[in-house]
C-alpha cells in the first residue's frame, strides 16, 4: 500500500489556475474532468483561478463551479471575463497564480504546445513537460521509443499522406500484420480518430475519414484482455497505482462512448489476474512513464496477446479525471483520495518548475 499522508503542507493555501475545455474532439470530456478536479482542490483549501477554452479558441473565466457549462463553443453567459490567450496569462498573474492544473485532454492540450506557452510564462503546470508531452501524444513516435526500449507493442506500419491508399495496399498490410486492422490518427486522445476494420473496404473508408494531411497509423489487432496502469511521480521517484482491468460493453473496443457512459465498461481495480501478471503489468507502465519521460500523472494502456505477451498500446499523459475515470478509481484502491491525488499533482508541478529553472 502507498502512503500519501503530509502532502502539500507547503502550498495548500495558494492560488491555483485551472484549465478546462479546448479543442473540439474532447472539448466536453475536459469539463467533466475538471469539475472532478476543481471539487477535489477547493475540498483541500486551494483557491481556483479557472479559464474554460471555447472552441474558437478565446479564454473565459469561470467565478464558480456551480456556473459550469457542459459545452463552450465561443463564449458563454456567466462568464466573468473574456479575452485571449495572452490576457487570461497576464490575468491569472495579477490574481497571484503561479501554477495552472490542467484539465485539458488531447489535441493542443496534451502534445506540449500548451505546456511550452505556459512555461515561456513562468507557470508551474501539472503533468509531463514539453517534450515528453509531444512524443506521447505521437502514437507513432510513441511506438518508436517503445521499440527502441525493448517494450512489447503490436506491430505496426506508418502510412504516410502520400502513400497508395487502395485495396492493393490495405490487403499488404493485411498480409503482414493479419485482419483486424486498427487504424488510427496519430495525434488524438480518448480512441477518438481509431478505427477497427475487417475489410478492405472497411479499411479505405477509415482512411478516409482520417483523411491525408498527416501519417495514419496501422496496428496489429490484439484480442486478449485490456488493462490499464497509472503511474504517478517523476524518475527513479515514480510509483505504480493498482492496475485496472476493462471489458467494453457498448462497443468494439474501450472507445470514448464505453469509457464516459456509466456502464459502458466493466472495469476492476485492482485487476483479478495473478500477482506475476500484475507486477509485470506495473514495471511495463513505469517502464513506459520513465522512457518518454514523463512527470507528474500518466496512464499506460496494455493489452493481452493471444500467447500471453504484454504490449503496451499508448501512454496518456493527461488521463480523464471525471467520476467515471479509471486514474482516480485506482488512486482510491492505493487508499488515496481525489483530493490527496490533486496534491500531489501540484507538488510535483512546483518540483518540475523549480527543477527547470535551477
């Protein structure tokens, strides 16, 4: 059992910037996330400075989460101030925010970019760093560092915007990595962007949504059982959560409506396999976590090959954090709750800072 007891004493009276909302393809997701979170903070004493991005883009404060929209496409009517990017930076500064907790998921929020403009301006911020906040959120790039780390991944091929995109060319990837094949964008969170194809045709209509402005990744299809591993920390510091285990009800695989529709999964934490099994699910999160360097909070997705083998499909470096999701469920079962998980967070976000500037 890990011990969580005296985190925070130093900072638990300080101001907080919190950011929710973003782009579009978990835009509402991110608000569910951060009511969960904000709850949790304000529970612990800390004081919430909240900007929600609308879809288009301009930041608006939020005065209290009782006014909390579930959707912000450009502004909405509670909001107690409006303005850019800038502003709202220059904003939470005069409110005495030094470190923003971020409740963002995906595209723009979790590949580095949001980290490296939070960072050119001085804030402490929950989560992973610039670069590893890049490299995991590239599935591609992501599997490249798990080939070079020795960590068992499915197979795979990179179909680049200017490759053949025929019947031809699905059936040699079929002939190579066998059917199903699992298409995916590169750069989105939640499995939005994944599609589960058992025929060419099925396969040349998810390129087609996925479209050909950037590299679509083709895997493997693993059948086996779906597990689910948090790690939290930083370097030889960062610890394990318990595992989860998933069994999908509403569809193909564990895609965003089964993970955000209560009773859209069957999940289990801890996971029910043996104790060999879960500590090799363990060491392959953390193994995972340190090798794209990550800090703060991630969680490593694995699955179970037909002959038994782990292999790690993705790491996220900003997981749900709503009250369906499976980071806080584990953070529980290690006996810490919501409000102990958020501190410890915003510790390491003052630690990651102090680090980078020393």
């Amino acid at each position: 059992m890990l011990s969580f007891g005296g985190l925070m004493s130093s900072h638990s009276s300080r101001k907080l910037g919190l950011l929710s909302g973003g782009h579009r393809s978990e835009h509402d997701i991110s608000l569910r996330s951060a009511s969960s979170m904000r709850k949790a903070l304000e529970a612990s004493g800390f004081s919430i400075e909240e900007f929600i991005i609308a879809c288009d883009g301009s930041w608006n404060a939020l005065a209290a989460e009782n006014q909390r929209p579930t959707h912000v496409e450009s502004s909405f009517e509670v909001a107690a101030w409006r303005g850019t990017a800038a502003e709202a930076v220059l904003r939470w500064a005069a409110l005495g925010v030094d470190c923003v907790v971020l409740a963002l998921h995906g595209k723009s929020g979790e590949d580095g970019s949001m980290q490296g403009f939070l960072q050119q301006h001085g804030f402490a911020y929950t989560g992973c760093g610039v670069q590893a906040s890049a490299l995991a959120m590239n599935k591609i790039l992501t599997k490249r560092i798990l080939q070079a780390e020795g960590i068992q991944t499915p197979p795979w091929r990179v179909v680049p915007p200017t490759a053949p995109r025929d019947v031809a060319q699905v059936e040699a990837w079929a002939s190579a990595l066998g059917w199903p094949l699992v298409l995916k964008a590169p750069g989105l969170g939640s499995s939005v962007g994944v599609f589960i194809v058992r025929s060419p045709d099925e396969a040349l209509s998810a390129l087609a949504d996925l479209g050909t402005r950037e590299d679509v990744l083709v895997e493997g299809y693993l059948s086996g059982r779906e597990f689910s591993v948090p790690v939290l920390g930083s370097g030889p510091q960062c610890r394990a959560l318990p595992t989860i285990s998933i069994v999908p009800k509403l569809g193909k695989f564990f895609d965003l409506e089964s993970k955000y529709t209560p009773g859209g999964a069957e999940e289990t934490c801890p996971a029910p396999v043996a104790d060999s099994i879960n500590q090799e699910l363990m060491r392959l999160a953390v193994q995972t976590h340190r090798a794209v360097g990550a800090t703060g909070l991630t969680r490593t997705d694995i699955l179970e090959g037909s002959d038994g083998s782990l292999q790690v499909i993705e790491i996220n470096t900003l997981p749900g954090m709503t009250e369906q999701s499976l980071v806080p469920r584990s953070a529980l079962v290690a006996g810490m709750s919501m409000g102990q998980l958020m501190q410890a967070l915003v510790q390491d976000a003052y630690e990651q800072c102090a680090r980078r500037n020393s």
